[in-house]
C-alpha cells in the first residue's frame, strides 16, 4: 500500500516540474513573439502606443496655449479699438514702416 501514494506522489511531482518547464517556454514565446511584433511595427514606421500618448499631450497642451493666446489676442484688440474710439485717434493712425527713421541733425 506504500507504494501507490509514493506512485502518486512522484507522479505529481514530475506533473509540477512539467508545468513549470511549460510555463518557462510560454514566457520565453511571448518575448520571442513581442519581440517579432515590435520589428514588424517598426519596420511599417508605426509608433508605439506610450509614444503616441506623449504626442498626444503635447498637442492638447499646445492647443490650449493656442486658445489662451487667441482669447489675450482677442481681448488686446477690443482693448486697442475701446482706446482709439475715446481718444478719436483712429484716422491719425499710421502704421510703422520697415525703414529707420531719419538721423536728426542738430547742426
């Protein structure tokens, strides 16, 4: 009678061993398998997933920054027009050309 659960007792080990000599070679397949899937991408010029979520930030912050600078924009130019509406400066405006003004000379 000994001999049967020392039967099933071995029996169970080897069955562990097997399990984990399986579970070795499926982690080592699924690097192997990871590993073929991130030359295949990077072979067609697509990006990663972390990567495209990084771009992703830039370009919702740099939108918002866009916005703000609209809204400032928009707010300095109805200032502008408020100001040359109480001072009734509007008609003498002349804008700033790109040549220097000439030298003063006080001879």
């Amino acid at each position: 009678m000994t001999d049967r659960p020392r039967f099933f007792d071995d029996l169970a080990g080897v069955a562990g061993g097997a399990f984990s000599a399986l579970a070795g070679v499926r982690e080592e397949i699924g690097a192997i398998v990871r590993a073929r899937v991130d030359e295949a991408l990077s072979s067609l010029n697509l990006v990663r997933r972390d990567e495209f979520e990084v771009v992703r930030e830039l370009a919702s912050r740099a939108r918002m920054a866009q916005e703000d600078a609209e809204a400032r924009l928009s707010a300095l130019e109805s200032r502008i027009a408020t100001l040359e509406a109480d001072s009734g400066r509007s008609q003498d405006y002349v804008p700033p050309t790109d040549q220097p003004p000439a030298p003063f000379n006080s001879f």
